[in-house]
C-alpha cells in the first residue's frame, strides 16, 4: 500500500467517528426542481450523495464548484442537493443560476417540517451536511461542514480497493 494513500485513509479514518445511527438506508424518495424523481433503490449499482445546504449559507456556496466538479467527473456518482430553510423556491432558483449548480436539486423546506427530506435521511445539526451511500444502497458516510472532490475521491478509491467491509453503521464526522 502507497505510504500518502494509507495516510488519506488514516486520517480519514480518524475525523470519522462512528454513529449511533441505524445501519440500514431508507428508501428516500425526492423529486427534484425539474420534476425528476430520485429514489434510492433506484439509484443502486451508484454512489449517492445527498447534501443538504441552506441558500443563507455561506460555506454551502464553497463547496458548490467542488460538488460540480465531482459530478462532472464521475458516471458512478450521483449528487442530490437539498436546499432547506429558505424564504421562498424563487430565492433559491436564483441563487442556483447564479452559483451554477450542476447537479439536481430538491426544495427541502424547513429542516422541523412534517415533511423535511431531513426525516427520511438524517439529522442535519449543521449547512452543509452530506451523506453518501454506497453502491449497494448503505449509508457509509455523513460528514457535517464542507465537503470536498478529494475528500470523497479517497474514500471512495480507499473503499473500492480495500473492499472495505459494510460499516455496522455510518461513518460521521
């Protein structure tokens, strides 16, 4: 094993911490801003990654060039945005012009709404929060705060050619 990789996956390894969180996957259901639905077991043989942010986010904005980038560079990976805790769908159409959002994006509403997407995928203590899943539909990881291509590139390529073994729950930092 290349000595830089098998310090990406050690620290990797050791920003993480593991949940308390159940060990397997809703089977989340969303359509997005254009009408396309998204459901997870439909998604499957794919990494998904859902991020949640909130248009009044400034660190949200950050990692929107980074997320573009991952989904413009990789067929196996799908992106779902959730803008949550916005004033109205117009502010957000807008700011997703304007920041050029790549990748599908569904109007979560308020995080405590009775129909929060937040419900069927996690707690969200923090914009952005992402979770990934894993080809076969498990929840590998949840990483509160940004997100970057490298970040995930690694746990991916570290997840891949190790055959990492299904985490008994999630993978939080």
């Amino acid at each position: 094993m290349h000595p830089r990789f098998l310090a990406i996956f050690l620290s990797l390894w050791l920003t993480f911490i593991s949940s308390a969180g159940a060990t397997d996957s809703i089977d989340f259901k969303f359509s997005d801003t254009a009408g396309k639905t998204y459901q997870l077991s439909e998604l499957k043989g794919k990494w998904v990654l859902v991020n949640f942010w909130a248009p009044w986010c400034p660190l949200c904005w950050v990692e929107i060039p980074e997320l573009n980038h991952i989904q413009a560079g990789r067929n196996d990976i799908v992106i779902i945005g959730i803008a949550m805790d916005y004033r109205g769908e117009d502010s957000v159409q807008y700011l997703m012009q304007k920041h050029k959002i790549d990748f599908p994006v569904v109007m979560g509403g308020k995080s405590n709404g009775p129909n929060s997407p937040a419900k069927q995928i996690g707690p969200v203590p923090f914009y952005p929060t992402s979770y990934l899943y894993a080809p076969n539909g498990r929840m590998v990881m949840t990483k509160t705060g940004t997100i970057d291509r490298d970040l995930i590139e690694n746990f991916i390529f570290r997840y891949n050619a190790d055959k990492l073994p299904e985490p008994a729950e999630p993978v939080v930092n």
